[in-house]
C-alpha cells in the first residue's frame, strides 16, 4: 500500500504535512497516523462528504450491530444520518497498530444527545484499506445507551 505526502505553507514549526491518497511512498505508521487524525477530525466535525472521501467506491462499513451498509454514498447517507440523530461528537483516540493492509485503532468516543447530554464510551475500530482509501471499516461500540430514553 501506498500513500504519499504534500507540504505546503508555513506554521510556526515549519510545513505543514498533507496526506495525499494516491501519491505512491511507502506508507509509514507516520502515515497513517495522520490519515486517522484526519478521518477522526471529519467525524468530529460531523462531515459526512469529508468522510467519505476517505472511502472506496465499493467499501463495507459496519456501525456496532448494525447491518452493514455497502458503496460509498450508501454510507456517507448512513453516517449523514447518524450525526443528524445527535448535537455533537468527540473522539479521543489512544493507540492504533498497523497490521497488513489496514490498522485497528481504539479510544474513546463522546456522543452530545440533542438535549446537551453526554455519552462517554470506548471504541475500537478496525480498517482495511485498498489504494490507500477504506474498503472496509468496522465500529465496535456498545451504542445502547445513546438513545434510551432518561
């Protein structure tokens, strides 16, 4: 697998690293450190277009036990959904591991219901990538909680 990197412009600590599907390099734990804070940062901003960019045109994505949804647009709509279902949510992650042809990731995730409270829940994730995009992505949460009534 490959990924490759752009810089452009400056910060106060010098060029600023773009992740760039696509650019053939060796894809390096850097790499995919950077593609994960990224994706992170499309769900945190509730970014359902954002995220799909991330995708393959024929990727799976699994939502805890929900029934997988398949394609691209199918899951940007799923997932458009899902953040229309709630105000806000946060994610911190904790470790990641790359494996061959993917990486697991975990952490925690901070959901805001609607009526401005909160769920606070671990998560572990699972993504196998194909041409440095997401062919298959998996959510392991236990999400019961989110909508039962208080």
């Amino acid at each position: 697998m490959f990924v490759g990197r752009i810089t452009s412009g400056s910060t106060n600590s010098g060029k600023q690293n773009y992740l760039v599907p696509g650019i053939h390099a060796p894809l390096f734990k850097e790499s995919v450190e950077t593609m994960l804070s990224q994706l992170f940062q499309a769900i945190d901003n509730q970014d359902a277009t954002a995220f799909a960019g991330f995708l393959t045109e024929d990727c799976t994505f699994s939502f805890g036990n929900q029934p997988a949804v398949c394609g691209k647009e199918a899951v940007r709509d799923f997932v458009a959904g899902f953040f229309a279902s709630i105000e806000a949510v946060s994610h911190s992650l904790s470790e990641s591991w790359e494996v061959e042809d993917g990486s697991i990731c975990q952490g925690t995730v901070t959901y805001t219901r609607k009526d401005g409270s909160t769920l606070t829940i671990p998560f572990a994730n699972i993504l196998k990538f194909k041409e440095c995009l997401v062919c298959d992505y998996r959510i392991f949460a236990d999400t019961s909680e989110l909508y039962r009534p208080r």
